[in-house]
C-alpha cells in the first residue's frame, strides 16, 4: 500500500479520553498532521480502567465516525482504529473484550506504564501478551521516570522482545529537557520502531510537529520515513 507518514499513537476520538474535546478539535489536528505528510492515523484512545466504554467493538465504530466527519471536512486522512494498553496489576485478566490491537488485528499492541520504577508485574504482564500472539510495542518509554533515570532499560526491553515508540513532541521539549535527552540518545541509537505524535489537541499541535521537524534534522530524512512511514506500514490491515 502507498502511504505517506502514518501517525500510530492519537488521541482523535473526540470526546472520549483526554485527547480531543470536540468533532472541530479532532479535524483541526487531522489538518495538522496531513500539512506534514501524513495519509494515515491510527486512533488510539486510553484502554484505562476508568474507561471502560473502550472496547474491541467500540473504537472501530468511532474511529468510522469520525473518518466521516474528516471525509465531510474535505481533510485527506484515512483514520484506523486502535488503542493504548494501560499496563497494571490486572492487565492480564483482562478479556479480549479489552486487549486492543492495531486495526484489531491481534498482532501488535501499543501500551504505556508511568512509573518510577518498573514494578513487578511488568515483565510477567509483557511475557503474558506476548504467549497471547501479541507484539507489545513501549508507547512514549522516555516519558517514564524509570527510563529518564535509567536509559539502559532499552537493553532490558529489547531483551524482553519489546518494540518503542517514540513521542514527537518529546523532540520539541526543551534541550534541557530529561524527555528530549533521552528520545534524542535513543534515536541516535536506533532504538525506536516508530515514532508518533501522539496528538492530544490542536493546541498542541505545533510543538509535535516541530519535533517531527528536528527528529529530521538530528536523523536524517531516511531515518525518520522509516520510523513514520516503512515500520508503520507494518501495522496497517
């Protein structure tokens, strides 16, 4: 399939978690990213305890939606349906109703933790996904403090059979910034498997884009198409 850059952590679904407030919201930011190359977004709303009205049967009827919503705006973005796992203590007794994959295929699966330190339950809940058939790609790993302290953790990840994703907009933050410290050392190491923008609100569209801007600048044009364009193909139907 011929694509642009595919955007694999958004938050478009209006109204749902704590991305986009509105129908205006979700297609000011699909704007956003199609101005920077992208023909593809994967939707990827927190699958969180809290939100339990996010379901494999739930987010492709949304994602639907609003791919119609962006079609009536005139905006040239094919959304896809996915979600971001939250990992905690009873991730693993979740039922398939709750395990959410890129475009609900049951192959690659996006997931977060915040933590300080990496809790045991961690490598147990990665192992049990994986003997699921799922491949568990880190969402945002230089976001968590555990990283921030401890950047070798990558070695431990790539050894558990994870994959990263990088978040754009940690490109943008400031040069002091632990986040932009470590994507910058992380990309320059080749650790990511892709890279998102993982899109919130219009108001922070800038900020993301001109992480994108010097993700290019630091790695080089074919370095990023590949983490935004050739790995991601990957995860499409």
């Amino acid at each position: 399939m011929q694509t642009g850059r595919i955007d694999v952590h958004a938050h478009l679904i209006p109204d749902l978690d704590d991305g986009c407030r509105t129908v205006g919201d979700s297609i000011a930011c699909a704007r956003e990213l199609v101005a920077a190359g992208y023909t593809h977004a994967f939707c990827t709303p927190h699958v969180w305890p809290s939100y339990d009205i996010i379901k494999r049967d739930t987010v492709p009827k949304w994602t639907a939606q609003l791919q119609e919503s962006l079609d009536e705006a005139s905006v040239p973005l094919t959304v896809l349906p996915g979600g971001e796992m939250n990992l905690h203590e009873g991730t693993r007794d979740l039922s398939d109703d709750y395990l959410i994959t890129y475009a609900m295929h049951g192959r690659y699966m996006l997931a977060d933790i915040w933590a300080s330190e990496l809790p045991g339950f961690f490598e147990p809940t990665i192992k049990h996904l994986q003997s699921r058939g799922f491949t568990v790609i880190l969402a945002h790993p230089e976001r968590m403090r555990a990283v921030q302290d401890n950047p070798k953790l990558a070695d431990y990840f790539a050894d558990l059979g994870l994959l990263l994703q990088g978040n754009l907009q940690c490109f943008g933050d400031p040069r002091d910034a632990h986040t932009r410290r470590v994507a910058e050392q992380y990309l320059a190491e080749g650790r990511y498997f892709m890279l998102g923008s993982d899109t919130h609100n219009p108001q922070s569209m800038r900020i993301r884009m001109e992480g994108l801007r010097n993700a290019i600048a630091l790695a080089g044009e074919d370095a990023i198409n590949k983490l935004t364009m050739e790995n991601p193909r990957k995860l499409l139907p």
